[in-house]
C-alpha cells in the first residue's frame, strides 16, 4: 500500500525562495494558510503561538519550522509537550541586523534625527543639537550572539554586566526574549549608565523598561536611542514618537529580499527534511533531544 504524503501548513505566502517552495512540493503536498483569524481557523490563527493554540493542533503535526532567529512567540514547552519539534532560521539574520545597529548607533550618536526635522521645518540645522563623534567611545553590547560577533571590533573584550552598564558610552543590545531577559534594562540599570549614554536596540522591545527609557530620555539621563523593536509592537510608547532624540524604525532589522529569501529557504529546508525523516538543519536548542 502506498504511503500517503505528507502535509505542510504554510501560515503565509513565500515571497522570494520560490525554487525551493515548488521543490518541497516534490516532497509533500503543501497548502498556504487564507484566514487570517481564529474565528476562521482554530477560532482564530492570528498572533502568537501560544499554549492554547499548540494545543488544538492535531495530532499529526509533529514539526513547526519558522522563518526567523527570534521564537518567543511560540510557546517552546507547550511544543515539547506535544511532541512538535520546532525549528527556526538563525544564522540569515546575522548581518542584516548587524548593519541596522551599526546605522541606529551612528545615527544616534550624531543626531540624525533633530537634524532631519529641523531640515523639515525649513530650519536646515538651526536648533538642532551637536552630534558626537564614535571615535574613541566605549561600545558596550549587550549579549552572545552571531550579531554581537558581527558588530565587535578588533580589541574588544568580555566584562560583567555590570560594568558594561556603568562604564559604556554606547550600549547595543543583542539578547533573545526570555523570562530571565525581559526587562534586563529598566530603571535601576539605567541609573547606573553614564548621563548622555546612547542605547540601540535591535533584539525585543521587552528586554528594556520602555517607561523607563522614555523616562531617562525625557530627562536627559540617556542621550539618544535607536530602536527597531518595541515592548508592546505595533504600540509605541508615546512619549518616544514625540522625543526627537529617538530613532524609531518599524520592526525592520530582517527587512531586506536577500535575507527574507534566505530565512524562507532554511525553513523550507527544514520542512523538507522533517516530512523526508532527515536530520534537521536548525532546531532550537530547547528541542535538540527530541
């Protein structure tokens, strides 16, 4: 008898890594997801993979493979508990998020941003305060990862956290969402930074306090900031949109064709090998034994 083939659920379209969308069609049949809430499908599909809706999954999934670096919002245990191994895309990212917190740093530090309004008003430069210059400012960054391994430079060295906090002029954060990262930065920690520092964060909003950042740069505590992530996304904290000190971008690190093209080939390589019983390129490190 023959063995039926297996099925992949795409919760989305592919955009770019068309070649190895219809190669996986070789492999098993595959279908893309149209409802787009949970009242369509599973009583609503949109947002985060959360506890509850791993749970109304049907028996037969046993793998989710995800198109990103960051998976905090799919619940890693509820998964192990089922039995699904997940899987995700970690290494396309790397220089596209690099690059971003390169530019958020250098922008920062030079005020790029009153700047650009200024110029709006018709004011060219006038009022717009003095940029400072990188050369010979301590970078802090904030973390472990293949980005923080991008950005580093020739020299650098590993200290605590507690004196990356005190003593950097720039801080660049690169930590992963988790219950022993959210709110790493708040008010304590801040308190304790240089009057002026400059923080960019290209990781998750929720790793910083977001009040207490707009706070410290209400206050002049922190100089600037460059964000590409938000605590609560797509929500901004307001006092942030009205301070031009703040270099806000939407969420946009990974935004390129290069790299999105990159993250939907590993997934479907991953999606691949699961349906194929091969071994998987990229499992979370969570579900390695499983």
């Amino acid at each position: 008898m023959e063995k039926s083939r297996p099925f992949i659920l795409f919760f989305g379209p592919t955009r770019h890594a068309m070649s190895a969308y219809e190669e996986l069609q070789d492999a098993a049949i595959v279908q893309v997801v149209t409802s787009t809430n949970r009242q369509e499908f599973f009583e609503d599909i949109a947002g985060n993979f959360d506890a509850e809706f791993i749970e109304h999954l049907p028996s037969s999934c046993k793998f989710i493979c995800h198109n990103g670096a960051g998976y905090d919002q799919i619940d890693v245990k509820a998964c192990a508990d089922r039995g699904i191994t997940l899987t995700y895309a970690p290494e396309p990212v790397t220089n596209a998020t690099a690059d971003l917190a390169l530019w958020l740093l250098l922008e920062s530090l030079r005020q790029l941003n009153p700047y650009l309004n200024s110029l709006r008003r018709g004011n060219f430069k006038k009022g717009a305060p003095f940029g400072r210059d990188p050369e010979g400012k301590i970078l802090g960054i904030l973390g472990m990862d293949r980005i923080r391994r991008a950005l580093k430079a020739a020299g650098a060295r590993y200290v605590s956290f507690e004196k990356l906090v005190s003593e950097s002029d720039t801080i660049s954060i690169h930590v992963p969402l988790n219950a022993g990262t959210e709110h790493l930065i708040g008010a304590k920690e801040i308190g304790k930074m240089k009057d002026g520092v400059v923080i960019v964060n290209t990781a998750r909003g929720a790793v910083i306090d977001e009040n207490a950042l707009a706070e410290a740069l209400d206050s002049g505590k922190i100089g600037s900031v460059g964000l590409d992530v938000y605590e609560h996304e797509p929500m901004i904290n307001e006092r942030l949109l009205k301070n031009e000190r703040a270099l806000l971008v939407p969420h946009l690190g990974t935004h390129t064709v290069e790299t999105l093209r990159k993250r939907e080939m590993i997934a479907m390589e991953n999606a691949r090998r699961a349906v194929l019983e091969e071994y998987l390129r990229t499992t979370v490190p969570a579900h390695a034994g499983i």
